[in-house]
C-alpha cells in the first residue's frame, strides 16, 4: 500500500509496557515490558500462544484497562493517565474492537445491536447508519433477524458492524476466527482486510492463527509478555 503522510501518522504507541495483576498473595505478569508502534492504515497481525499477553495488550490499547507501568498512546495521548470518563470518549470515537464472542445482544435484531450504541450517544441517523453498515458487511438481509438466530459467521459480520459504527480509525480484533470455520474465518478475515483498506483504518488482530499472518501488512509476535519483533 502506497505511503503518505496520513498513514505514516502514528495512532498507536506501547512503550515499555508492563501488566501485573494481584489477587490475595498471588501475583502475575501478564506483561514485560511490550512495545510496538501502529500507523494510520497499517494492518498488523499479533501472533502468539494462549497466555503471551496478546488479550491483555489489546485491552489496554482498548483503553479497557491500564498499565501497571510503561505508557500507551493513542493518538499521542496517554490514556493510562486519563480518567474512564476520558477514555470511554476515546473508546467511543476512536477505537472498535472485535471480540471472538459474545459482540452482540443476543434478543435485539441485528439492526438493533448495531444502532445501540449510536443511539445511545443521541445520533439522530443511528437506525440509518446501522443499514448502511449491515450492507457493507452483507447482510442488509439479516437485519431483522435476532442476533441469536444468526449463524456464527454472520454473528461476527453483524460484530464487524458495531465495530464500525462510532466511525473508528482503528479497528482492533481479538481472535475474531478462533471458533469458525476455515471457510467462514476466510471470509471474515477478507472482509477486514477490505473494510480497513477502503477506510484507510489502522487494524490490529491477535489471533493464534497463522493464516491471519497472510492477511497482515506486518506480522510481529509475542512471548512471555513481550512482542519479539516482526517474522512469519
């Protein structure tokens, strides 16, 4: 993908990272000191095995939690320093995420799931927009169906949907395949790679799975709660 001075603008920044948790007398570092950096478009696939760190370094680049020490960026702000309040709005504006499971409300519609959160936030186009999305990601068809009457696949397409809807330039993905099928998690990694080209989004994906490797414009891999560095 050609580069400009748009895409090489820097959203993402992890420096020197470290995550413990601490429950009783019991202490885990879940992170050791990551470090990465993500550019507006770049399409950067986070592989490692279950328990590297990769779910807790997305969290906070998610702003879902905070680092117990080191500092994360987004959009050259350190929303390890700001109040929830604060990084709710980022979340808001900024940031989808894609979670292996449980993305949608299983009783709403499709339509609904996808306009919750617009409407929530007092967007008068919210049940328009909504459409719009559903179409984006096939399945303006699907719209009146309850989440639960949809198949795994389409689950995560509705789940792409509300990633999209607050309009985010980064899109982050937590083993959006890991519970698919082959042919079904193609289809879904085909669609991300489409979406965040024609948007220009940055896109972050964890996964265990090599084949999202293929999908990446950069491959870089975790262990023992640091990213290593860039390799297939």
């Amino acid at each position: 993908m050609p580069r400009d001075a748009a895409t090489d603008r820097e959203v993402v920044r992890v420096d020197d990272v470290f995550k413990i948790y601490r429950a009783a007398d019991e202490e885990t570092v879940a992170l050791r000191g990551a470090s990465l950096s993500i550019t507006a478009g770049e399409f950067v696939a986070l592989l490692g095995r279950s328990g590297s760190g990769k779910s807790t370094l997305l969290h906070l680049i998610a702003g879902l939690d905070t680092p117990s020490a080191g500092r994360v960026c987004v959009d050259g702000r350190d929303i390890g320093r700001l109040h929830e309040e604060e990084r709710a709005h980022i979340r808001e504006t900024a940031i989808g995420m894609v979670l292996q499971r449980d993305n949608l409300i299983p009783y709403l519609t499709a339509l609904e799931n996808v306009a919750l959160a617009p409407r929530l936030a007092g967007r008068a186009d919210a049940t328009r927009r909504a459409g719009e999305l559903l179409a984006q990601v096939g399945l303006a068809d699907r719209a009146g169906h309850r989440a639960a009457q949809l198949s795994g696949g389409e689950q995560q397409r509705v789940g792409v949907a509300v990633a999209l809807s607050s309009r985010p330039h980064i899109l982050l993905g937590d083993e959006v395949t890991g519970e698919l099928d082959s042919e079904t998690a193609s289809g879904i990694l085909e669609l991300l790679a489409d979406l965040q080209q024609r948007k220009q989004m940055a896109l972050l994906l964890v996964t265990h799975d090599p084949a999202v490797a293929g999908r990446a414009g950069r491959v870089l891999r975790m262990r023992d709660g640091v990213v290593v560095g860039d390799g297939q």
